[in-house]
C-alpha cells in the first residue's frame, strides 16, 4: 500500500512539473528560440552549422543578402562538418560569382565529399555570368577537319588506336575539338572517358556545357569531366588576365 501511495505521488509530481510554468516552456510547449539578425551575413553563416531548422533559415536569409554574403559563405566550403560544407555550396548555387570559382574547383579537387554540389554551383555561377556578360558566352567549336574526324572515330578503337587517336587530336589543338564533343554522348564508356581527357588538353570554354550535360547525367567519371572543365576555365582565366582591357 505504502509502495502505491509513493507511485501515484510521484506520477502526480511529474505531471505537475511538466504543466508548471517555472519547468521552462512557453506557452506553446517549446523554448523560445533566438533567431539571427537577417542582416549579419557573418552570424548567418555561422548557422550553416547549425541544426537543420536553424541552417535552412539562415539559407534563406543568405540567399536573400545575395552576393555580399558570398564571402562568409565561401568560408564553409572547407569547414570540417560536412553538412556545413554541403549547405554552403548549396547557397553559392544562388549567389555565387566568379570570385568563388576558384575556391569551388579547389574544393572538388580536395575530395571534401560535396564534388557534386559544388560542380552545380559552378554550373549556375557560369550562366549567370554568361547572361549578364560577364563571361564570354561559348562559341560553336571550329568545323573540324576529315582528318580530325577521322582521328576522333578511333577514340571507341582499342587500346592502342585510341591512344594513337588521342595523341593526334592533342597535337591538333582547339581545332579538333568539335570532332571530339560528340564522343562526350558516345555509347562506348571508353569513348567518353577518353573524349573529355583530350578536351582537357585542348577544349575551350564551348566544350564546358557538353562535358557539365555529361555530369548532370551521370554519362561521363566525373573525375575526368571536372578535371577537363576545370583545365578550360583555369585557360580562359589565364586568356582574359593576359587580354589587355580597350
């Protein structure tokens, strides 16, 4: 009996505890939360750590700053906790300019785990900058030569044809290139891999959007694509330093 008596004190204590005001909830059950100045693109950025509720609003308050939060937000491409990572990428995505191409290509290079969030960022940063003209809308590629094409066709040969193939269309330089970006959508796995090794060596900012087709459709290792779109704008970067301003 006694035993009973003290249980159902007990369960009386607890509720009375959860329903008393001085048990630290509000009015609607939960602890009021603190929210960030909307303003302050270093605070908000810091959120990117944060839990998911707290990560989404800061997201939203970033992407609504636009590019003057960029700076804070390219910060955590590198932070240790990946979802950090993975969000800021995700708001360069809606933000971003060239200023953080560089960080977004040394980041994919690093393997830090969001390659596929960065190259997407990449990919909105280059047609944003297209459409505002700020970056060179990319050109038809050269008619290429029958030689080249010829040359081109061996690339889903064997071993040996195809290294002999590849070597020939690097040696030809940029005017090979529009007989090579159609092997980009080539059936032969091969073909494809050995397609974007030789833009790497030779593309130009016109094979960028068929070799980003062939990531978004997982058509092409990635590894190789990226490292072909990456070797293009680092040469188109090189290009437009060296290009004297009229």
């Amino acid at each position: 009996m006694l035993v009973m008596l003290l249980f159902v004190g007990g369960l009386f204590g607890v509720i009375w505890y959860v329903q008393s005001p001085s048990a630290g909830s509000s009015k609607s059950g939960q602890a009021p939360v603190a929210t960030t100045d909307p303003r302050d693109s270093r605070a908000l950025a810091a959120d990117l750590t944060g839990n998911h509720s707290t990560a989404k609003a800061a997201m939203e308050a970033l992407v609504a700053l636009g590019p003057p939060a960029e700076p804070e937000v390219r910060k955590y491409l590198n932070h240790d906790d990946f979802n950090a990572r993975h969000r800021s990428a995700q708001v360069i995505e809606k933000i971003g300019t060239t200023a953080s191409m560089t960080e977004l290509r040394r980041v994919i290079k690093a393997g830090r785990s969001v390659n596929g969030a960065c190259e997407q960022a990449l990919a909105a940063i280059r047609r944003r900058e297209q459409k505002a003209g700020r970056l060179p809308a990319p050109k038809p590629p050269p008619t290429p030569s029958e030689d080249a094409k010829r040359a081109a066709a061996d690339l889903p040969g064997g071993h040996s044809a195809a290294a002999a193939a590849m070597q020939k269309l690097m040696a030809m330089g940029p005017a090979a290139e529009g007989a090579v970006i159609p092997y980009l959508e080539h059936d032969n796995f091969d073909a494809r891999e050995r397609a974007a090794q030789v833009l790497e060596t030779i593309g130009t900012s016109t094979s960028i959007d068929p070799l980003q087709r062939g990531i978004d459709a997982r058509r092409l290792v990635f590894g190789y694509a990226q490292k072909a779109i990456a070797a293009i704008e680092e040469r188109d970067m090189r290009q437009r330093a060296d290009t004297p301003e009229k």
